[in-house]
C-alpha cells in the first residue's frame, strides 16, 4: 500500500465540512472589508522567494521545496502567500487600477520541516495583503480584518504588536544588535553565528532555547526608531484603541520573512503552547520595488488554517455541521426506486435537500439509514403507492405519517424545508 508523504494529511468527508465553516467566515468576513480573492499559481521561480522572503531566513536556507522543471529551471512551491500576490500585483499592473488594492487568498503551501501540532509539511493559509496605502489607519483595519475573522471564530486571543522601523532605522539597530551578540558570539547556535553577519535582526527570532535566554537582554528595537517610525506606531494602537481592540507591545516580534518594515503584530493562543501563533503579519513598504514595481505601500497577514482548527476545537468552539436531507426517499423495489429517483432529483432542482437509496437495502435497513443521516422525513414508495401516485411521509420526529402525492412532492417538501 501506498501511504500519505510525511508531513500532510487528508481531509476526509467527515471533517471537511469544519474547513468549509472556517473559509466561509474568511470570506465574510472578507466581503466586510471589501477584500476581493485573488489566486496564484501553486508554485513560482525559486528566485521570487529568495529575494522577497530573504536568503538568511530559515524558510528559504531549510524549508522550501524546490526543484528543476523540465526546462531546467528553479521551480519551488510557494512557501507563503504574500510573495506570489506581490509578483501578481506588479505583473499584471495592478497599481494602475484604484488603489488601495485590496485582497485575500486561501491557498496550499509548502515548508519542509518537523511536522508537529498545528505546523504540517503542506498547511493551509488565509491571507490578506492590501497595496498602496502608508498611514497607519491601514495597518489597523488590516489587523481588525484578523481579529473580526477571530472573533467570528470564537476564539480568545492576545493581540502583540511591535514596530521594527524601516531601513534609515533599521540600521543603528543592526550595529547596536551587533555590538551586543559579538561579546556572547561563541554562545549561539549554528545558525545565529552565520546570521550575525548577513542579518543580525533574525538572531531574535532564533528558537533555539539558549538563543532565547541571550535574546532576552538585547536592546529594543523601539528605542531605535526613527521619527518617522516611532510617529507611525504611535498613531497606529491610537487607531487600535478607536477599534476597540486590546493589545500588548513586545519589541522581540520581528517575524520570521525578511520584508517586513515599521508594524509587525502577532494573535497568540496559549491552547496549543509553543506553537500558539494562529495569525500574524505587518507592513511590508520595500518589497513591492523590490520585485520590480513602483515604490508601493503595502501590508498584510496570514493566518493557519490547520492551527485555527486545532485552538477552536481545544476551546470547544461548536462548528455547525452540514445540514441533514429534508427527505429520504424509500423504495421497496426496483421500480420504486426508479420513482424515488426522479422525485428526488425533480426535489433537488427546487432546492430541497433530498436522498435515496443506493444500496438496494431493505425498506426496514433504508430506516436505519435515513436515521443515520438525520433526515427529517422518511417517503416511502412501495407498489400500492407507485399506482395510486402517492407516497407515505413518516415525520422522523414525531413518528407521525401522511400520504402525499407525487405532484405535490416538491410543494410539500420545500414548505417542510423552510420551516
């Protein structure tokens, strides 16, 4: 037998209908905000991420998936969202059209690494990016979008938001980060003595325990920011708190993708410990003429699918379940089958939601089933029936029974179905 690769999984029958209640929340929630969807392709040329998410990040050294096509190109499977719609954005000339241009995306994406709790090898995302916009209302609406979509959801969530300025900044930053990591250089991991000199800002988000503790006494980035900056994040938790919504400052947030710029921001629960990120984002001003665009504003977010579900089911958040057939059909023999068969299909174009048997069960075993399901009403055909045109309604509920005609099917059905 052929197994699932390592690091996926399937989403049976049974369990897709809660992926189907998350994304249609997503996309609600996304009409409110008037966020329209856009969609790429599944896998891009290598060199979009390695100059948009950043060659020092832990995503393009170790987790991509990447190989050569049959016309010998570098081909990888998108990582992350944003890089692909940014790539979309300045292609198709989307900063002609009007702007802000505003957008969301549920997608498949690909990380090579240590399958865990919430964190799979191909993982689901919603995203939002929107273009063209610098002010910081915009970063607040972006982060309302997340904690709408949140609330909608159910779950209890802690908001963290940081700012880690832009190049000007950015720069006494990285000497300062320096100065502190090169007296303890001999102290830290593998990965943080090469980091150190490409990008010491990624030695913060270094999860290697001993790391952590070192990091834990490096200076703030929010004691390094420019005016510019400092004045953004400052009007951005005014705008935060306009919304009502609550959040805490933590000046470790740099996120784990090189283009960030200015507000970063984290929604963490603490059902699933370490791995307590559901949601997370922030502006990303450079990364648009960085891939070949005009200077563009831009800022965004994702969210796991896969953890989303994990938090809503350890809180015991209720997902509603599909909704039951209003009526099984029963017939007790061939020929009534064939009848059941064209009612059904004849209640299905109406809008009624309606069953019948494909097993060839007893009429008794087609009642087990009909229960099974959760239909509401059990119609039962037979050959006394099939002659005088009529059928025998059993309410499920009440055990009560009535004789319907085969005319008046879809009538009574859909009055059943509304009610």
């Amino acid at each position: 037998m052929i197994n699932i690769p390592k690091g996926t999984k399937d989403v049976l029958p049974s369990e897709s209908y809660k992926w189907q209640y998350v994304e249609n929340v997503a996309r609600e929630v996304s009409g409110l905000f008037q966020l329209k969807e856009i969609r790429t392709p599944v896998f891009e040329h290598t060199e979009l991420f390695q100059r948009s998410v950043g060659d020092t990040t832990d995503v393009v050294t170790k987790e991509m998936y990447t190989f050569r096509d049959k016309g010998d190109r570098s081909i990888t499977l998108k990582p992350e969202g944003t890089a692909g719609v940014v790539r979309s954005f300045v292609e198709n000339g989307m900063s002609n059209g009007v702007l802000p241009a505003k957008m969301y995306y549920i997608i498949p994406a690909f990380r090579y690494e240590r399958p865990q709790a919430g964190r799979l090898r191909e993982f689901h995302q919603f995203g939002v990016e929107i273009f063209g916009a610098k002010n910081a209302q915009t970063d607040a609406e972006t982060i309302a979008v997340a904690d709408t979509l949140l609330k909608k959801l159910g779950l209890n969530v802690k908001l963290y938001v940081n700012s880690i300025g832009c190049k000007t900044c950015r720069a006494q930053y990285n000497k300062a980060l320096r100065a502190f990591f090169e007296k303890r250089l001999d102290e830290l991991c593998f990965d943080c003595k090469t980091r150190f000199e490409k990008n010491p800002l990624r030695l913060l988000d270094c999860k290697e325990e001993n790391c952590k503790k070192i990091n834990a006494d490096a200076p703030s980035i929010l004691e390094y920011l420019c005016d510019d900056c400092a004045t953004h994040f400052e009007e951005l938790k005014q705008y935060l708190t306009l919304a009502g919504i609550e959040y805490e400052i933590d000046a470790r947030i740099v996120r784990g993708l090189d283009y960030y710029t200015r507000t970063v921001f984290e929604f963490v629960s603490t059902s699933i410990g370490a791995q307590g990120t559901v949601c997370a984002g922030g502006r990303y001003d450079g990364l648009i003429e960085e891939l070949g665009g005009n200077p563009t504003s831009a800022v965004g977010f994702a969210a796991g699918i896969e953890r989303l579900l994990i938090v809503m089911e350890q809180t015991g958040v209720e997902i509603p379940e599909p909704t039951p057939p209003t009526v099984y059909l029963a017939g007790m023999d061939a020929e009534c089958r064939k009848k059941a068969f064209e009612l059904a299909t004849a209640l299905r174009k109406v809008g009624v939601f309606a069953e019948i048997d494909y097993m060839d069960r007893s009429v008794k075993a087609q009642f087990k089933y009909a229960d099974k399901i959760g239909a509401k009403y059990v119609a039962v055909i037979g050959g006394n029936e099939l002659q005088e045109g009529v059928m025998n309604v059993k309410d499920m509920a009440t055990g009560e029974s009535e004789k319907v005609s085969f005319t008046q099917a879809n009538a009574y059905f859909l009055d059943k179905s509304t009610n």
